[in-house]
C-alpha cells in the first residue's frame, strides 16, 4: 500500500501491555493509536489557531478493519488524514502500519467521525472556517 496521499504521520510506540496472550497488539489498541495519531494531527494543523479548553471536538463513531498483527518489537507508525468535512462534524481516516525491511504493510485502518464542540456550553457547533481552511490548506 502506498501512503503518499498522508502527509501526518507519527511514531507508535508498542507498549509490552498492549500485547495479548497471542503475542500481537490487542485490538483495543489500535484505537488508542488513532487517538494519538488525530491529536498530534490537529495539534500541527490547527498550532493556536483553537484553545482546547474551550472549543474542539468529541468522537461520535468509528469504525475499524484489522488486516496484519502488529507484534511487541515491530515498527509501528500511525497516518492520519481529514477526509471530508461537514456542517459540525469532520471525518478522519487513519492507518496503522509496520515498516519490515522498506515495506511499508497496513495493519489496521478506520475512520473516526468528530462533532466540532464548544466545550463550554457543552453543545455541538458548526466547524469554524478557520478550522476548515486550516485542514484544507493542510491536505491540499
């Protein structure tokens, strides 16, 4: 699988509890990789342009397909990338893989759907434009 079409990509550190009693990530764990690869995303793209004490997102789906095992000691990155947005909510698509030898091999990929929030009045928001140009000037 190619990945030329992410620009975000991060490091994943596999932890020894992640790992099962088959000896690969558990697959809970592979949300928690999502989690880091979307925060660390919107942290470059947005840089102060949000403050998340006040407004920013919560997760309303997501969904998953495994494809490989990771194991304790392979080279795990996580790719992210805004799909498409939408009046209040943004869809991110994510993909775990492993480097063996120049290889890169999915392991995982899903997709996460979040509702913009003021956190605040704790109510939905549209996405500010300011987000949306952010994401767009980021992914073009």
């Amino acid at each position: 699988m190619e990945f030329n079409d992410y620009k975000h990509y991060i490091p994943i550190q596999i932890r020894f509890s992640d790992i099962d009693r088959l000896n690969h990530v558990n697959n809970a764990c592979y949300l928690n990789y999502f989690e880091l690869g979307r925060v660390k995303y919107f942290n470059d793209v947005f840089k102060d342009n949000i403050n998340w004490n006040e407004k920013g997102f919560v997760l309303a789906r997501t969904e998953i397909d495994h494809i490989e095992p990771l194991f304790l000691n392979d080279e795990t990155y996580c790719f992210s990338k805004v799909i498409k947005t939408g009046t209040k909510s943004l869809t991110i698509k994510n993909s775990v893989v492993k480097k063996v030898n120049t290889q890169m091999i999915e392991c995982a990929t899903g997709i996460g759907i979040l509702v913009a929030m003021d956190y605040v009045k704790q109510e939905s928001i549209e996405l500010p434009g300011k987000w949306v140009e952010l994401i767009n000037t980021f992914e073009k």
